[in-house]
C-alpha cells in the first residue's frame, strides 16, 4: 500500500507518534503534566494547507490534552514581513476554528531578551563578533564532507566583542557588515553548528519594533529560546529542524537552561499533488499576477480555499485523515476535496443550473402555465424545507444531455426516448430544431405525460435517466467561475531542463460561464455553499452582488479518492 494510504487509516486505528509522546509525557508528570504547543508562522506570506495541518496540530493537540496552544509570529526578518500578512493569518487561523485566547506573541517581544542572553554567550566565550561578508561565511563552510575554516576573527578578547556587538546594536556599522556568530565547531559534521550567525545589521525598519533594532536575531538563534520563554512543553516543527535540534539543544545548555526545556518533535511536512506549497513560489504566482491574489480561489492558501468554498470542517477533517508521518510523502490532493465533497454534502442547499443551455419545449403543456414544483433544500438534512421551482413549457436543459446519435448506454435524453425531468414530469423527446447554417441544435422539441408527476406518479414509467431543468421565464443569470486545479502535473517542481515550476500551470485552470440558476439562487449570500444539482458545489463569491451573482465551483461531483479507496479495499 502507498504512504497515502497507510496515513489516511492509520490514523484512524492508532495514536500518531506525537501523541505517543505527549502520553508517555503526561504520565511520566513531565512538566508537572502540562501540555503547551505553539504555532509559529512567520509573517511573510499567507498561510496554506501545510500550515493548515501544523495548526490543527497544534492547536488540537492542546485541545484534546487540556493544555494551551500559543500563536507567535517568528517575525525576525522586518525585509519580508509585513502587518497584512500578520492580520491575514490571525484571520486564517479564527476561520478554522481555533482560538490562542489571549497568547497572541511575537518573536519580537523577546529582541532584548534574546540580546541579554547573546551578552550572555559572549561573555562565555561562546560568541564572537566576525567581518567576514555573508558569501565569505558561506565559502569557509566547508561541505558535509569536509571541515570548514575558521574566521580570522573568531579569538577575539571577549571585551571586544562586547564592545564591537553593542556598537553594532546602536547603529555604528553599515548593514552587512558584521554579524554575531556562535563559537561552536567548524569541523563539525553537523552543518548547523558551524559556528551559525545569530545576528546580523540590517537597518530595516520593522512593522513592530519600528526603528528601534538594527540587529535582527536569526531564525535559529529566536525559534528555541521563544518557545523557552514561552514555557513551551512540545516544539513540534517540521523535518527539516531535526538537524536543527543539536544547535538548539546547545544554546540551551551554554544558557544553562536545565529546567523546562521544550521538547522538539519533528514530523513530516504536508505535500499535496498538482499543488505548490512554498510561499516563495506562491508570493511569485500573486507578483506576476498568475492569480489575482494570495485569496485567488485556485491557490492552495487557506484564504484560498474560504474563497474557493471549502469549509473550516473539511480542512480539519483532512488533517486529521492524513495523519502525522515521520517520513517525507506526497498526500493525493483528490484526498482534501473528498473531505470537501464529504461536508459540503450534509451542509450545501440544492439548485438546479444549468450551465451549458439548450432550450427544451413541451409542446402538450399549455402556453401560459406555472406549476410550483418542490424540492429539498437539503436531502441529507432530516428537517429540510422545501424549495419551490417554477415549471413552465419552455426550459433550459443542458445540451450534454441530449444527444441525437446517443451510444448504447447513455441514459439521458435522445429522439423517441424518455427522461425525468427532476422534481416534475417524465417528457419524450419527439423531434429537433437546428440551425440551417451550422447545424447547431436550437430547440429539442418534447411531450410530457400528466400523469407523471414527481411524487403524484401513476404513470406506471421506468425510465433510466433524470435531468435538471430551469424554467426560461424565471431563469437567473449568473457567473459561475469553473476553477480546476491550478496545475497540471501531479509534481509541479519537476520541470524540464531550463523551465521552472510555472511551466507546469494548467491554463484552463479558470474557465468562467454564464449560466442559468432556479430562482432561489438568487437569495444566496457571500459564502453561501450550494450543490448545483448532477455537476458540484459552489459557493457564493464575495465579489458577488444582488445584480450579479459569482459563483465559484468548490469542486465537481466525481470523487475520484472514492474510486481510490475502493481500490484499496479491495487490495487489503
Ligand atoms: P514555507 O516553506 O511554505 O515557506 P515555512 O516553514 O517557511 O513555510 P513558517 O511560517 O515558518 O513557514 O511556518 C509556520 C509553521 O508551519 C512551522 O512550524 C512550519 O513547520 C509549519 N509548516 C509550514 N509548512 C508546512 C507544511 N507543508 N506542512 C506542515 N507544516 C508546515
Ligand atoms: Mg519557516
């Protein structure tokens, strides 16, 4: 079996490995039995499904455990950060459903602190003030294999480099031009603790602390002191920091933190088919207007998907079945819209629309006849109301479901043959009308049996196949935005030679169409979540007016991962 398949039931059967952890944590009383999380985003982007995971994570680990989780902006880098993107992801996280109360934090708030504990490390010993420029530093690295060079500057007197390290704290050195780096291991096998920079001058201006810094902690040199100062139990982060970890676990001990350390749990990051989750490249898709904007509905942030019609519900669903892997993989994308499908399906109204019209005339009903039909708002709500349709001679159907030369086993509408029209009649097609010049069919002529009524039938009828229909004469027009996914490779980052990932866009990834809606389509509302009968879900976009209603296609009917799990259960 795959990866995808193993997280998505495993999860079902078993504690994931976090939880393990926490468990044997709680029962061991360690932390005097506190369970603290963080989720801690960086402010320089929108935040996407992966961070999606990481807050269910987090967040629900808290929940379910009785602890806190905290939400800290790791804003260390005033060059890239801004308070859009701040504001955007505190929204992100409210909408899917969780709440940091009042432990709303900032990597910020800690620059004096984290400044007193680099005294501190200088004082040591362990911290030097060094000259050399970022690519020099980058070239004495060395590689994994081999050990790399000392900087010329890395004995100086730690007199010295208090001095040198407060001047470049009060502004006196041009940006670039000096860093603070731990005095660690050049020969390490570990890249990290090649003596790593935890400062660096940029004269930046920074969305919080505005002017007052012109040093700025590294990521690693902030990220295991916060959740230290923040009485973090479990850091739980990404892969990639599992070779972090000795670094972090250094600095402790140089502070000489025994008490209350954080304890990093890495686990593998959330990677979607036909999806791209960096926010470099995503900033680039909302730069070169490739979208339009970082809530552009075909964009895998969370913005994107409120805007595309997926529900808080879902996404937690999702998180939930993909469970947490300790090994890097791929989860298939058609995974999220099954979760999608599955609770757009119990909360969504029901229209009839129809997208592609053909008009339809029953000849044997009278000219100037309206009948209420009636049908279910909601099929899957047990208190349902009733929505009324009008019914009259002329109709929109869809022109697929006519054909004049149908094969064997299509069971819609054909010359001779007979369909329901859904909550109404059973009609038989008796003739066409096309155009003389492209051949085009304009009028499927039809006759309807009285006695067929839906939910009234005595007509004793078979037949195979029902349609949807909107009456001409009531027919609201509306803008439904057909959005497909973004791009059309399973792996948008493997490219050929020379191109990169955005030669992998689909570009029929948006396809926009005027349709034709019942008339309670119109009482929908910015957000509004509607199953367009026999074709997807939709949900009202905010762009959308009383005179002209958007729709945005959430996701089609077909559920492609059904067909997946039946495979798969058929294999087990
Ligand atoms: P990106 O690589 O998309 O730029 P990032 O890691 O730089 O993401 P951060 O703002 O630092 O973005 O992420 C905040 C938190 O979300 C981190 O704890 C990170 O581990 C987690 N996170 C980011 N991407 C994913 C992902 N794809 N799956 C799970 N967790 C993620
Ligand atoms: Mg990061």
């Amino acid at each position: 079996m795959s990866d995808k398949g193993k997280n998505e039931t495993s999860s079902h059967t078993s504690l994931n490995f976090i939880e393990e952890i926490i468990r044997e944590d709680l029962h061991n009383n360690r932390n005097d039995g506190r369970i603290h999380t963080r989720f801690p985003p960086e402010p320089n982007g929108y935040l996407h499904i992966g961070h999606a995971k990481s807050i269910c994570l987090n967040f629900g680990l808290a929940k379910k455990y009785g602890g806190k989780c905290n939400l800290r902006f790791d804003d260390t880098n005033p060059m890239t950060e801004s308070v859009e993107y701040v504001d955007s992801i505190k929204e992100d996280v409210r909408w899917l459903g969780f709440d940091w109360e009042e432990r709303e934090f900032y990597a910020s708030d800690y620059f004096h602190a984290l400044f007193d504990f680099a005294i501190g490390l200088i004082k040591k010993g362990k911290a030097y003030v060094c000259e050399m420029s970022g690519e020099e530093i980058a070239n004495t690295r060395g590689t994994p294999t081999r050990p790399g060079k000392e900087s010329p500057w890395r004995n100086r007197p730690v007199k010295e480099n208090l001095e040198l390290f407060n001047k470049m704290r009060d502004g006196e050195f041009p940006g670039g031009t000096k860093v603070l780096r731990a005095k660690i291991d050049m020969s390490s096998p570990n890249m990290h603790m090649r003596d790593p920079v935890m400062y660096r001058i940029l004269h930046a201006p920074h969305h919080r602390t505005e002017n007052k810094w012109c040093i700025y902690p590294t990521y690693d040199w902030t990220h295991g002191q916060s959740d230290y100062i923040e009485n973090i139990t479990h850091s739980i982060c990404t892969l990639e920091f599992e070779v972090h970890r000795p670094l972090y676990d250094w600095f402790l001990d140089v502070l000489e933190i025994t008490e209350n350390r954080p304890r990093q749990i890495e686990f593998a990051r959330l990677n979607l088919t036909y999806t791209v989750m960096s926010k470099r490249k995503l900033l680039e898709l909302v730069e070169n207007k490739i979208v339009n904007g970082w809530d552009d509905p075909r964009m895998p942030t969370i913005s994107g998907l409120r805007r595309r019609g997926y529900s808080p519900e879902s996404i937690r669903t999702f998180s939930e079945k993909v469970g947490v892997a300790k090994r890097e993989n791929i989860i298939d994308v058609a995974l999220l819209e099954h979760c999608c499908r599955e609770h757009l399906n119990k909360i969504a109204s029901r229209a009839m629309v129809v997208m592609n019209p053909v008009k339809l005339i029953i000849d044997n009903y009278p000219d100037d006849k309206t009948e209420e039909m009636a049908g279910k708002i909601n099929p899957e709500d047990p208190d349902t109301l009733l929505r009324i349709i009008p019914f009259t001679k002329t109709l929109y159907i869809e022109r697929d479901d006519f054909m004049e030369d149908p094969p064997k086993k299509f069971f819609r509408l054909s010359p001779g043959k007979e369909v329901r029209l859904k909550y109404a009649y059973i009609i038989k097609c008796e003739s066409v009308v096309k155009d003389h010049e492209t051949g085009k069919i304009t009028e499927i002529h039809c006759t309807y049996d009285p006695g067929s009524r839906s939910g009234q039938d005595i007509s004793n009828k078979k037949v195979k196949g029902t349609i949807h229909w909107v009456s001409v004469d009531h027919a609201v027009k509306l803008e439904a935005r057909l959005y497909d996914r973004l791009f059309k490779t399973e792996n948008p980052d493997i490219v050929e030679e020379g191109k990169d990932f955005k030669s992998n866009l689909d570009p029929d990834s948006l396809k926009i169409v005027e349709a034709f809606g019942e008339p309670s389509v119109k009482d929908f509302t910015t957000g509004s979540k509607v199953q367009f009968e026999r074709n997807g879900y939709y949900s009202v976009d905010p762009d959308s007016t009383n005179e002209h209603k958007i729709f945005n296609r959430t996701v089609t009917l077909r559920d492609s991962w059904a067909k997946v799990l039946k495979k798969m259960n058929k294999q087990a």
